[in-house]
C-alpha cells in the first residue's frame, strides 16, 4: 500500500478524490520532553506504522517491507538543530499480516537539543515505490532549570511489567486507548526541587466542559533529583470520547510556600476492532441510518454497557460483510472515513452526513466527475454528480442560495442507492 495516499492533484475536484487518508493518519509519533543532567532537553521519540500501510514484496515464503524516517528540528531562526535519517525493514510469514492494521513496526530514538520552540517534521519514505510522507508538529523543548519543580510530558503505554528492578514498557504512540482492561499505565518523571522532603501527585481525568471524572493523589519522597512514576489510570466509568490526562504536582518548601508542576495528555477511548476516527458508538450508531434499520440501530444504542455496545456494534458489519466484496473492517473504516467527509465538507445547517450529498457520497463513494454550476444567471446553483461505472448521475441543487443542496434527480426509492454501495478496494 502507498503511503502517498494524499498526494491528489490541483485540478481535480475535492468529492473526486479518495477520503480514506484524509481522516486515518499513516502513522503515529510522539516526542516527549524529558530532563537532562545538563541545561540541554531531551526528546524522547516513538514512532509506530501499522503493517497495512507498508508496501511489501513477497520473497519465497516471507513478505518483506521497508522504510526510511527522517526527522527533523527547526528552530524559530529556521537553523536545522537535529536532521536524522535511518531504516527499518519488516519481515511477515503471510499475506494476512502484511494487511492487519493492528500489527505495528515501531522505531525510537532520543534527541538532545537546546530549550526553545521547534517545528518537527517527521518523514517517512518507502525506497521500493519512492513515496514518501511528511508530517510537521510544533513542540517546545522545555528550560527545566527554570523551575525549582518541574515535570516531564505523559506517556501512554501499552503494557509496562517489572522484573526485579528492571521495567519493560510498551509505548501506546497515538493517545488511542482500548477499552477492553479497566485500568491502562502510564509513566513520566518528577523533577522535585532539593528542598523538598516530599511532593504530591494529583491524577486527573478531564471530560467535556472540563468536568473532572476522576481524581487521586499520592505522596511521594523527594530523596532522588529524578522520581520515575508508573501509574494505572482506571477507565471503568468512561466511555468512547475524548479525555484529557493531567498530572499536578505539589509540595512545600520549608516555608511552606507551595510549589506546583502540571503536565497534560489527550487520549481517546476506543474498543478493539473499531476504528480510531469513530469516539462515540451511540453517534456512529446513528450514522449507520442509510445501511442499518432503525431497530439495529435502537439494539446498539441500548446496549447496557460499552462492550456489549461494541459487540453490537460489530457483529452488525460482520453481518453485512456478506454483501461486499471487501472484509467487513476494510467497509467499516471505508463508511466512517465517507462519513468523515461529508462532516467536513457538507456540513452546513446540520452535520454533514446527514446532507443529500452526504448521504449520495457515503453510499457510492467519491463521483468520478462533478459538474458544478455555482453561479449561472439563469439558474439556481446547481452541482451533477457522474458514476460512470455504476451508471448513476444525481443532480443536486441549491434552492435557498446559501449552500444547501438537495437531492433533486433521481428521487428516492427503494431501489436506490443501496443497490449501488461500493467498497471494494481502489
């Protein structure tokens, strides 16, 4: 599979392109600022590909993969402090790996660089086929010297496990949480202040409008410049959405003035199987109105908990797998990547999958041509959608003159469009 899946050209209208890149990144990266025994600041750089997005040549009984990743720091000043480049190969036994989003290759390195705010560019190319990916981030190095308390960023993990004094942790790169455990670890630095006899860690979950889920503090001793803490973080209570992770850390001097350091994570919380992009099952239970009854999509929404949610959820697209011509998880992260879409670009007095357009563009997918006629004088706006290869056309017009177009040919009926779905892959 390419990884220049956006590379579309200038001329081409946008409802022509493929969506599928647009909402699902091709990889995942994070760099994590840490403390150094110098006045330098360090990063910490994870980086994570699913196989699925490698292109892999087969040799003998094994599939082979590889690519380069080329980071980059540029300073404010545009002078380049860190420019790295260095390979990665994979190696498979079978095809079914070479096509499975939730099998990883992950790379890390560490960079050194002065404190100050910097644009991160990180490349990835794969030699076999020339295309290549960039992706840019600004992140700041911090000045830990400057606090007499400081922090370092969060990071997610996998899995952490301890052997005697040795830890062995597995990165989670990307802020998406499984909801299948009820507790997911954590793990970051303190930096107490030599002051200090001991310092407290306060752990938040932040929710929407800033409503704070969970809260638990713990005390700690400062008899070490550097404290490593790894941390269980309980997710029993939330469901698929967006959090926010923040740690406070407080302590008192021996005047008793408090000192404060706090650092802050996104995470989404997801079920395995499902896509990253879809954060709300009852949400994108309602979008499946164009392929499910309303009685499949009232079972999912009543579900008694988020597994059983999950589960509905699922065995729905493993059920209407049997009308495809592609794996149901292929359909699945196809429809949300078209539902994606529309949000983006057909919203206008409501979400924009529930738009004519939107609902004609998750069904069938991009048009192979668009005919659009936004100011004739004599007309109202109009836009003619062509799907040469499933001989549909649909016209579409703009009645009140402020982007609101409507399905005006073919009306519907029961024979269209579900007749017409395709997400086979191109």
């Amino acid at each position: 599979m390419s990884l220049l899946l956006l590379a579309l050209p200038a001329s081409a209208q946008v409802e022509m392109q493929r969506p599928y890149s647009a909402t699902a990144p091709h990889f995942h990266f994070e760099a994590l600022n840490f403390k150094t025994p110098s006045s330098e600041s360090r990063f910490d750089f994870y980086f994570q590909i699913p196989y699925s997005e490698l292109h892999f040549i087969r040799s003998g009984n094994e599939f082979t993969a590889a690519y380069e990743i080329n980071t980059r720091f540029v300073g404010k000043d545009g002078r380049v402090a860190v420019d790295e480049s260095w390979g990665e190969k994979v190696n498979c036994r079978g095809f079914d790996e070479t096509e499975n989003r939730n099998i990883l290759s992950s790379s890390e390195r560490h960079f050194v660089v002065k404190p100050g705010p910097y644009a991160l560019y990180v490349t990835v190319t794969e030699p076999e086929t020339g295309d290549s990916y960039t992706v840019q981030r600004d992140i700041l190095a911090r000045d830990f010297t400057s606090q007499a308390t400081s922090i370092s960023n969060i990071m997610l993990l996998f899995t952490a496990t301890a052997s005697g004094e040795k830890r062995t942790i597995v990165p989670n790169v990307g802020g998406n949480v499984f909801s299948e455990s009820d507790s997911f670890p954590v793990f970051y630095e303190v930096y107490p202040s030599d002051k200090l006899d001991s310092f407290n860690v306060t752990t938040e979950i932040i929710g929407t409008e800033n409503r704070i889920l969970y809260s638990n503090s713990t005390w700690f001793d400062s008899r070490y410049p550097v404290t490593q803490i790894f941390g269980e973080i309980p997710k029993t209570s939330l469901s698929m959405s967006g959090y926010v992770l923040r740690v406070s850390v407080r302590g008192s001097n021996e005047k008793g003035e408090p000192i404060t350091a706090t650092a802050e994570t996104a995470f989404s919380l997801f079920f395995p199987g499902l896509p990253p992009t879809i954060t709300d099952l009852d949400e994108a239970a309602d979008e499946l109105l164009f392929i499910a009854s309303s009685s499949t999509i009232d079972s999912i929404k009543a579900s008694p908990d988020i597994g059983t949610k999950a589960k509905r959820f699922l065995s729905f697209w493993h059920s209407y797998h049997s009308n495809l011509s592609s794996d149901a998880m292929f359909a699945m992260r196809e429809y949300y990547n078209r539902v994606s879409y529309a949000n983006e670009h057909f919203t206008h007095f409501f979400a924009g999958w529930k738009s004519d357009r939107g609902m004609i563009y998750i069904l069938f997918g991009p048009p192979d041509n668009v005919d659009r006629h936004p100011f004739n004088i004599d007309s109202k706006p109009y836009e003619i959608w062509q799907y040469y290869r499933k001989a549909r056309r649909f016209l579409f017009v703009d009645d009140t003159g402020f982007g609101d177009y409507r399905l005006r040919s073919p009306a519907w009926d029961s024979n269209s469009p579900y007749s017409g779905m395709d997400f086979t892959r191109n």
